[in-house]
C-alpha cells in the first residue's frame, strides 16, 4: 500500500509541471527580453527622461525643465519648416519607391530573354548601402562634372538650389527603396493564382482591367505592408542628408532626423534632441495607427 507520503508527492507533482509549464515560456523569451531591454526599451525611456533636462555637453541631465523643451520647439519656426520638409520628402520617398517598385515588378512579372539580369538589377539597391550610393550621387550630380549635368548640358547645383535640392536627395531615396520594394511585391504577385487571369482573358477582360481588377485588389496586403516600411524608412532617412546637403541650402533639406542630429552633436543641446525624437516617435506613432485603421477597407485578403 502507498504511504501518505508517496500519495502527498503524486498530488504534489502535477502542480509543479503546470508551474514549470507557465514559466517556460517566459524562460523562452528571456534572451530575446534583455535585448529589447538593453537597445530598445533602455534607451527609448532614457530618451524619454533627458527630453525633460537640461544638458551639459557630455549629455547628463543636469537642470530638470519638464516640459520646457518641447515648448520651445513647438513655439520654433525652424521646426514647422523642418516638419514641412520631412512630410514632403516622406511623400515622395514612399510613394515614389512604391511605384517603382511596382512598375518594375510587373515589368519582370512574365518570361523573357534577359529576365534574370533585369529581375537582378532592379533589386540591386537593396544591397547597396545609403553612404556609398550618396557619395556616387554626389559625384553625378556635381553642378560642373557631375554626369547628370553633361548629359542634359546644364550647369544646375542639384544639391545647392533650394529648388532641386530636396527632389535630388529624395529621388535618390527612392531608387534605394525600389530594391526592397520590387523583392517584396514581386513576391506577392507570384502568390497570385494563374487561373484568375486566365478566367479574366477567357471573359475579355484587357491587360489594365486585369492589373485593376485582379493584380492591385491581391498585392493590397502586400502594398499595404510596403507602404508602412516605406514611411518609417523614409522618417529615419539621414546618411544621404548628412552627406549630400547637411541640411541645407538654408533648411531646404533639413528634416527632422538631421535637425535631431544637428541639436544633439552641434548644439550639444541633448535635451531638445531627445524632445525633438519623442515627438517624431509621436508622429510616426500617429500615421501608424491611422493606416491599420484604414487596413479593413483598403486591404483585401
């Protein structure tokens, strides 16, 4: 017969493996837990906590301001106009490395000679890092030796007008974004089934009544999904500001990452650079929940 003790281990034992079950998990998660904690969540809250300082030059919060610092750049005209180019050159970046993207994947979508080097080249930006594309465009863009100017014989300072210097570095974002773009929806379209298009051909229906009709409505979620990397690819955009134009002419070019950039390692004013972050956050925070509030009606799966 069990003893009192061994029945008392039999009843204990389930009760420790549903313990160690809810534990488990967690156990899992943990590696991953410390490093979001160390590089995401550290300094995010720390960002958060010097927005509210005065700093001296080696960054330590040194006189509390509350919130002192976001007054004084909400109250700034520079920032309006920072905040007005940043949405501009977002507008373009991400609309722009969408579309192409798009046009070159349907471009590569059918068989034919040369398909593999096409479908290589359009996606070759993506292996191409910002710092080394934008010290080839500087060179192409050159006012005086730059290719673009002796192709069109023109003498125009791309990066130095305030009225090119803006679409220069944009256009040249959106060639990097193509890449990314054309691997993804190039993806997507071949997860289209064939045999929609075949009962669209047998019904008549032309080449742009199956691209409006069939392709657009079953890349949406694709689309969609591109269109959301491409806004907060486009917001963090700073190597290609840093070193085709620094912010100018002027503050033609000055959007708000370099602005942060600026205040920080210039200005040495760390607190108003952590302010200036947490209000892009906020922004980007925004846009966010108001595209996958729209994702019901725009998206079909």
């Amino acid at each position: 017969m069990r003893t009192a003790a061994s029945i008392k281990r039999i009843a204990q034992k389930p009760l420790q493996v549903r313990a160690y079950e809810r534990i488990e998990p967690f156990l899992f998660l943990l590696p991953a837990l410390v490093i979001f904690g160390c590089f995401l969540y550290y300094p995010f809250f720390r960002t958060i906590y010097l927005s509210t300082y005065l700093t001296n030059k080696l960054g330590q919060a040194k006189v509390f301001v509350g919130l002192k610092n976001y007054a004084d750049i909400l109250g700034s005209q520079s920032f309006w106009n920072s905040l007005l180019v940043t949405f501009e050159f977002v507008f373009i970046v991400a609309l722009g490395g969408l579309i192409m993207g798009l046009t070159t994947s349907l471009l590569t979508a059918n068989k034919f000679p040369g398909v593999t080097v096409a479908s290589a080249t359009y996606a070759m930006p993506i292996a191409i890092a910002s710092a080394a594309a934008s010290m080839s465009f500087r060179m192409i863009l050159h006012p005086t030796n730059g290719l673009l100017n002796i192709l069109m014989g023109t003498r125009i300072g791309w990066t130095g007008d305030p009225a090119y210097a803006l679409w220069s570095v944009a256009m040249m974002t959106v060639w990097l974004a193509s890449g990314i773009n054309f691997i993804f929806i190039s993806a997507g379209l071949r997860n289209i089934p064939a045999e929609l298009y075949e009962s669209a051909s047998i019904d008549g229906a032309g080449y742009w009544k199956r691209l409006f009709y069939i392709t657009l409505p079953a890349l949406s979620p694709t689309l969609f999904f591109q269109i959301l990397i491409n806004i907060i690819n486009a917001f963090q955009s700073f190597s290609q500001i840093k070193l085709l134009t620094q912010g100018g002419p002027g503050e033609a070019t000055n959007v708000i990452v370099y602005a942060i950039y600026r205040d920080a390692f210039f200005n040495f004013r760390f607190g108003t650079a952590a302010s200036r972050s947490i209000i892009l956050f906020l922004i980007m925070l925004v846009i966010t929940l108001v595209q996958f509030s729209n994702e019901k009606r725009s998206v079909h799966y």
